[in-house]
C-alpha cells in the first residue's frame, strides 16, 4: 500500500447506497440516546441497542426524547459500526486546545460539560498532542463525566509492542479501562497495528477501530485499506474550502458504512479568522445559524456520509455555540453548495 512507510507526520459508490445513507441520516436525527446519555449506546447490551434503531426507524416520534437542559429535539445522530449504535454529529477535538500541560483545566471541564449537556458524547485525541491525553482523563475524572463522553483517541508508532505500550500508556493517561475508538493515526505502520486493534475490539479492550490521515494525497490509501480491512470508522479532513473527499472517500465510507469523523471542519489558513470579520449570508437564518462556526458545521453535516465533525477547542462559549449546529434543519447538497460559494465569495 506505501503507507505503512509513512514518516510520523504532525496532524494538520453506487449512487442507491450514497442515497440510502441519506435517507438513513435522516432517521437518525430523530434518534434519543440508546444506553448512556449523549454517548454511543454499545456501553449496554449491543442486542438491545439494535433493537432500538429498529424501532425508531419504524416509529421516529416513539424516541424523540429532549436534550438535557432543553426544550428541543435531540442532536442529530448517524450510525456506527453495526450494532445499530449512533454517535451525536457534534463532538470536541483536544488538537492543540487540550494541549496545556499542569495548568488549571476549569474551563477545560466546562467544555466537556457544556458539550455533554447539549447532547454530544466524542471527545478525541492522541499521543501526539502533548498533554492532551492527560488533560482528557483529568478532565474525565473530575467532572465524573467518563459514561457520558465517547472517548477516541489513536496509536501512532511502529511495531507490535510499541503500539501496545503506546495504547496502554494512552489508556493510563486517560483513566480509561475501555476506548470508545481506537484509530491508526496517519496510517504508520497499519497492517500490524490493524492485528493489534482487532484482537482488543475481541477482548472488550475498545469497542471500535478506525483509521486516519489529514492529506488529500492519503485518500487512495485510506480506501485501500477500508478494501481490505474491517474499519468502524475513518477520520479525515472536510471543510467547505476543503472538498476533496466528496470525489471518492466519503462514497466509498459510505457505500461500506463506514462511519465519517471530521477533522478540521472549519477548513486551514485561518478560514474561520477571515470570515469572522464578513457578514453572514442572508439565508442563514433560515438554517438557524448565528455565526460563520455554524454554517461551516452545517456544510459538513450535509454529507449524509459523515457521522461526526471534531473542532476543537478550550472555551466553553465556543463549544456551545459549535453544538447548536447539530440541531435545526437539516440541510441538501444544494443548500451546502450555497454555503460553498457564501464562503469562497466571503474568504
């Protein structure tokens, strides 16, 4: 494949399925959580879990529970893996905004809170993000949040047993006995890690196994491996300045089911920073969206393939208002492409 050579980088389909996803997409924006609150359901018993997605896609109103706190509907889930479990499409990355070393993590602990309140569960993160691991587990820990939260974080070394060290230290440093989802991080050495991951999902170890990269160039080799491998999950970047996925992943992940997290969606080079200062497009409003934040995740979440999109951040403010996006109206592709062209017109 060539990319179980890769240097250890930082981190920057038949049209019938790709429409039964969307149809599928749909269904689950009306599902409630199923075992644990605004977390996966597969903590309880998996049987039953599929039970319940069988049901709400029979009878959507049966499950149309509250958010915590709210007097909406829920946030919108999509499904993952094949148990019938769903993930909120809104979660946290710990890139960079977890990385704080010993330094008070307060409003770290009102972010998750405030993330779990409006109803989302995944917090994700690696070994290559500094402390970010340590905080998540500090975070976890004091706040008493770790049954609510979905936890992901990644192994990113080569070799049988680093890996293992690696992931155990990972699950040391997260004060976890059990990971939501554990991801190849930029492919580094896959197929023997990829040995690893299965043997843990088999023992309970994790639940879920996935794979990442963050270049465009990856792509083909992140769909040769979904070709050959079993993978729960694929985490990539996508953004509305940033469209390359749509030509072949995302109809791929979504024609094997594997499920969409979302790296990056608010696009590099400091799109969100350039469009802060323009006004919003007029019919933004009608997509229930207060800011430029919104709008970029309301693009994202318009792919019926992705499941979830991860920006990060440290401020409790900025989560709330990032979580307001997987609610209100769904929106089409040709509304995403409005939002394409407000934003190339805008940057």
């Amino acid at each position: 494949m060539g990319r179980d050579d890769l240097p250890l980088q930082p981190e920057n389909p038949g049209r019938a399925t790709f429409l039964r996803l969307a149809g599928a997409a749909a269904v689950c924006g009306a599902l409630a959580p199923v075992a644990r609150a605004g977390a996966s359901g597969a903590r309880g018993d998996p049987a039953q879990a599929g039970k319940a997605l069988t049901a709400a896609q029979s009878n959507p109103a049966s499950v149309s529970a509250k958010s915590p706190g709210t007097a909406v509907d829920p946030m919108l889930r999509r499904p993952i893996g094949t148990t019938g479990d769903t993930l909120p499409v809104i979660g946290c990355g710990t890139y960079r905004t977890f990385d704080i070393g010993d330094a008070d993590r307060s409003e770290h602990v009102a972010v998750v809170r405030t993330l779990v309140e409006a109803g989302g569960s995944v917090i994700d993160s690696s070994p290559m993000y500094g402390s970010a691991e340590r905080v998540v587990g500090d975070v976890l820990a004091a706040s008493g949040l770790r049954e609510q939260v979905f936890v992901a974080t990644k192994v990113w070394t080569r070799g049988r047993e680093q890996g293992i060290a690696q992931m155990e230290a990972s699950m040391r440093a997260l004060q976890v006995s059990q990971v939501d989802l554990m991801q190849i991080h930029n492919l580094v050495d896959w197929r023997t890690q990829l040995k690893t991951l299965q043997a843990w999902k088999a023992s309970g170890r994790i639940r879920y196994l996935g794979i990442t990269h963050y270049t465009p160039g990856a792509h083909d080799d992140l769909i040769a491996v979904m070709r050959e491998a079993p993978i729960d999950a694929v985490q990539l970047n996508y953004a509305a300045n940033d469209r390359a996925a749509e030509q072949r992943l995302l109809p791929f992940a979504a024609e094997r089911g594997v499920a969409v997290i979302v790296n990056q969606p608010f696009g590099g080079g400091g799109l969100l920073r350039q469009l802060s200062a323009k006004p919003l497009p007029g019919f933004a409003a009608e997509l229930q969206c207060e800011t430029w934040a919104q709008l970029l995740l309301k693009f994202v979440l318009a792919h019926p393939a992705v499941t979830c999109a991860i920006p990060g951040t440290s401020n409790a403010r900025h989560m709330r208002s990032n979580a307001q996006a997987g609610f209100g109206p769904s929106i089409d592709r040709a509304m995403a492409q409005r939002i394409a062209q407000a934003v190339s017109d805008a940057a």
